[in-house]
C-alpha cells in the first residue's frame, strides 16, 4: 500500500483521526451538557477519578517472573544477589468517592480543556494528511502546522505533569493511606519533550522542503 496519495496509508489515516475528532466533539459535548446540569442539580453522590503519582514508604522487595508476574520476596530471598528489584513508585489514578460539585466542575473542565487541545492537535495532523492524500506535502502551511503539534507535544507534556502534581497535591490535603506518600512535586516526562523537539526538527525540514520546492518552481 503507497503511503501517500488516494487510497494510500495517509487515507486510512485521515479517516481514523476523522472519527476520533467525531469522538472527541461528542466528549466535548456531552461534558458541557453534565456541567450545565450539575449546575442546577444537587451534589451527585458521583466517584471521580484522578490520576496521581506516589512512592511507598515501605517498598517490597521483588522478583520479575515468566509471564509479566511478580513474587514478593522474603527475607531469606534478600539475602540472594539477584533479589535487588523495589517498587517505590507508582502512576496511577485515585478514586474519590461523593466528590463535591466544586471537584466534579473543576476535572470536567479539566476535561473540556483536555479535548479541545486534543482536537487542536488532531485537525493540525488531519490538515498534514490531507495535503499527502493530494500528493503535494511541501505546501507553507505544513511547516507551520508541523510546529504546532511540536509545540503541542511539548506543552502538553508541561500540562500534564503540572495536573498531576495538583491532584497529587489535592489528594495530599484530603486522603491518607499508610505506607504511601504521593509525590510533591511535577514529574516531567523528558522522552516525551524529545519527541516534540524531534517533530519541531521535522516541521524546519519541511519548511525548508517547501523552500527549495517553490525556487525549482520559479526555475522551470
């Protein structure tokens, strides 16, 4: 299968990311519709569900097994020179049970803040895609959107571990669990910023594409 041009692998994308945006817009929708109601309504006895990241106080020693399985160890196993394995952090996601509505309002325009970036970012790629399908990439515009969604990578990264850190901090003030203390401070993902240097890298190779595309033009 070509990969650009009709019926090539940046059709299937585009149709893809085409229901995913469809996917998105009714996310949108449906949220604003749960906030105008919850604005009206009594406190709902809902759970809500934030991702957070911890350490443990009392991390288990462990041992990795066939089939993605894990043994814990005992104190005889620690004696051994291979039993050097530890969790002492976790990503994950903190339900809170019968959140009140000011919790509730806030992730749900979290939420809504969420899926416009995404959508952003979505129609950024759709716009590239449409320009392969039509067999003429080296167009000015898709320098400038390639940026974007290097730039788009980069500072959602900053946004998410800044979301995090305020759910760690929220669940830091409201929940205690023994032998878990969530983290205090932003956990940056410094992979995921390379991938948005890469595309920004990616988006000046374009832009000069499109530069030495448009002088051969003036050429002939």
């Amino acid at each position: 299968m070509k990969a650009i041009g009709r019926f090539s692998i940046a059709s299937v994308l585009s149709v893809v990311l085409g229901f995913f945006r469809f996917a998105i817009a009714m996310g949108m929708v449906a949220t604003a519709i749960g906030l105008a109601v919850l604005a009206f309504a009594p406190a709902p006895r809902v759970t809500v569900t934030v991702p957070v990241s911890f350490r443990l106080d009392n991390s288990s020693p462990i041992r990795g097994q066939t089939g993605f399985g894990f043994n814990f160890l005992t104190e005889t196993d620690l004696a051994r020179e291979e039993a050097k394995s530890r969790v002492d952090h976790v990503g994950g996601a903190l339900r809170i049970p019968d959140a009140s509505k000011r919790v509730i309002a806030l992730n749900a325009l979290v939420l809504m803040a969420i899926l416009a970036f995404t959508a952003f970012v979505v129609d950024q790629l759709r716009a590239v895609l449409r320009t392969l399908i039509h067999g003429n990439p080296f167009v000015p515009d898709n320098a400038r959107r390639i940026q974007r969604i290097g730039l788009a990578v980069i500072v959602g990264e900053i946004a998410r571990a800044a979301l995090v850190f305020v759910e760690n901090y929220y669940a830091m003030t409201h929940v205690a669990i023994a032998g878990l203390t969530f983290d205090d401070w932003p956990r940056l993902s410094f992979t995921t910023i390379g991938y948005g240097l890469i595309i920004l890298i990616i988006a000046e190779v374009f832009r000069t594409g499109t530069r030495l595309d448009e002088e051969q033009s003036l050429t002939i």
